[in-house]
C-alpha cells in the first residue's frame, strides 16, 4: 500500500504542510444547489479534518471546510458531536474517539498492522529511526503505521496521513509496482511540488520508479522534508502482489551516498539501514504469506 478516491489536496510547497484546496472548489452554501444528500452533507463535516494533522476547528472552519452552511454545520456538528463522532473544546472541534475507534477496525489496515508491528518494532529498535509502514489509496500513499524516534529528524507523517505517491520513498515503492493506468495518470497529471528536490517531471519520475523495480528499494533526499532522507522497500502478499511498503527516515547528514569509502560522521547508515529496511519488508512479506 481496492483504492480510497479522495478529492484532491494541495500543500505549501515552502514548508511541506498541507493546505485545503478541495473546498474551494465548492465553498460556501452549495447544499441547495447539488442537492447534497444528507449522508454527503456528514461526509463533508468529517472530512473537513482529514488534512488538520489532528488539530481543532471552529465552526466557521468546518462551514468553509465542508463548503455547506453554517445553520447546516451546527446542527450536523452538534449531532455528530453527541454521537462521539466529534468533540468540542472551548468552542473548538477535533476528530471524537468514536471515528478513530471504526478507523483502528479497519481489516485492511487491522490485519497488515497487527501481522507487521512485531517487524516494525525490531526495525525501529536496530535503527532508532522514524519507521513507516504506507499502503496506496488511490494516487496517494497513507500511512497505517509510524513509529516516532525520539530525538529523529522532525517529519510531517502520521497515522492516517496522506501524501502524493511521487514525493515519498514509500510512496515511489508503491507506485513503482502499481498498474500501468495508475503510473500513467500520475506521471500524465501535475507533480507537486514540496522542496527543491522534489521530483516534478514525469522523465526523472519514470526513471526512478525503473531504478526503484530494479533495486527493490527507494532512497529519497529531502523531497517532502528537507535534511531528511527516506528508505523504503516493498511488502508482497500472499499473493505475490505489492500490498504496502515499509520504509525508515533518517537526517541526510547521516547518510553518507552508495560508494563513500569514508563517510561522515554517522554514515554508516547508508551500509546498515538500507539492508535492515529491505529485510524488514521481506520478513513482513513471508508472515503475509508471501513466496519469495
């Protein structure tokens, strides 16, 4: 990591950190106009804080968000927040324990958690690096694992966050081994762009993706977050399809290139973690039933 379509988000290319764009495209009270069915209209509420990063929202952010009124929105919010759905803290909204509740029972996401987490940890243990573990949801990655290195390099990943499948490492493992219509629709539409190395043309994308199927491995230097570098490397199941990717994020001053006979201080890393990611994923593959 059937695919989770998911209207489009924009981040600010100046510091990584994601901006709504979606609503715009409808903003303001559109309910009367499209005839939104009541179950769109509680979508909309609860997706307004799909790109926060677990922060609150007041009501006029939530109108705005959803791009519906705001009579419409306090009587959704209040229902939804009686429910568990939400919860409010001085006149301010977040995510309630009742949706993060249905999130963890994901199968998807359940199953590959429960079965990886054993391998994940050995992972973070060895390295005492940020550890992902990423499925693909349509043209974006999402993360259904992070384990935080206290001490790491500062990241923008969480559980549950999403980000564009050419910008991460995990997110080129996947898409490397993706269809060819999804590899076409992204390499076809616009690469966003996040640092000066991010990847933004569809040449230099389609060249990494083959080196990326070659070698089994993604190595990304500062394409989302700068001074980070992102390892990862792809988790099959049972059968045989590319079904997540595992990857570990550590400070590029750490992390001497393929060939250094001596590298700086601490990049030893290159030699260790590399091996150690692509392991990981390997004996996550063979405990999803996986031949190879």
């Amino acid at each position: 990591m059937g695919s989770v379509h998911v209207q489009p988000k924009e981040r600010s290319a100046s510091n990584g950190k994601r901006r709504d764009v979606h609503v715009a495209a409808g903003a303001g009270p559109r309910e009367s106009g499209d005839k939104q069915t009541a179950c769109a209209r509680v979508l909309a509420v609860l997706s307004a804080f799909a790109a926060t990063s677990g922060a609150s929202l007041s009501l006029t952010d939530i109108s705005r968000r959803a791009g519906l009124s705001l009579t419409t929105t306090h009587r959704l919010v209040g229902e939804l927040t009686e429910w568990g759905a939400l919860e409010r803290h001085d006149r301010q909204y977040r995510i309630g324990i009742r949706v993060l509740e249905l999130a963890a029972s994901s199968t998807r996401g359940l199953e590959l958690r429960e079965i990886a987490m054993p391998y994940l940890m050995d992972l973070h243990a060895a390295t005492k690096e940020n550890v992902h573990l990423a499925v693909r949801a349509g043209l974006e990655i999402v993360y259904v694992e992070r384990l935080h290195a206290p001490g790491g390099v500062e990241i923008l990943s969480r559980i549950g966050g999403r980000w564009p499948l050419h910008a991460t490492g995990t997110g080129l493992v996947l898409l490397a081994h993706a269809g060819y219509d999804v590899q076409e629709q992204v390499l076809s539409g616009p690469l966003q762009r996040f640092t000066s190395k991010t990847i933004c043309d569809s040449r230099t994308l389609r060249q990494a993706l083959a080196e990326v199927k070659r070698t089994r491995v993604a190595v990304t230097d500062g394409q989302i977050t700068p001074g980070a570098v992102a390892i990862a490397s792809p988790v099959h199941g049972a059968d045989g399809e590319v079904v997540s990717a595992v990857g570990v994020v550590v400070p590029s001053n750490g992390f001497a290139p393929r060939g250094t006979e001596r590298p700086p201080a601490g990049g030893w890393k290159q030699q260790t973690i590399v091996p150690a990611v692509v392991t990981t994923a390997r004996r996550i593959s063979r405990a999803l039933g996986a031949r190879h």
